[in-house]
C-alpha cells in the first residue's frame, strides 16, 4: 500500500479522511490499524501528477520519507524494476 503519517497530513494541512476497515500487517509481522484512507491525494514526481489513494498511519513520522510508495503507485505509474 501507500503510506503516510499522521504528522505528514498535519503539515499537508489534512485533518479529515476516509475510514479504513482493515488492518495492516507491517514488516515486523506485527498488525496496525489505520486511521483512515486518503483518495486521490495529487501528488507530483518528475513533473507528472499522480493521483493516489494513501492509507495514513499513527505514526509521528515516517523517519527521513514523508511519504511511501507502494505496488499501488509502481503499477499505475508503469514503474520498470530491474
């Protein structure tokens, strides 16, 4: 999935989002709960927009990425991986 923190949307100046039902199971195989979903955050890479759904952690902050991209963003920006 697409991830951004809690802090990141308070930068951003998002306070609001979608509720989000699932859980997720992080690297650590331990499980959080989201706070909510985010669709259609526009976001701008090598000068192409993206439009993106992020799920939004309770996280003070993401170390040094405030924002993760998942196989979600690879897919729809026809990333090529070698």
């Amino acid at each position: 999935v697409n991830v951004i923190s809690k802090a990141t949307c308070n930068n951003l100046g998002i306070t609001s989002w979608e509720n989000f039902p699932f859980w997720l199971r992080m690297a650590k195989t331990c499980s959080v709960r989201p706070l909510g979903l985010l669709r259609k955050l526009s976001i701008i890479i090598r000068r192409h927009l993206f439009e993106i759904w992020v799920v939004v952690l309770a996280l003070e902050a993401l170390g040094a990425y405030p924002l993760l991209l998942g196989r979600p963003w690879l897919r729809s920006a026809s990333i090529k991986q070698n």
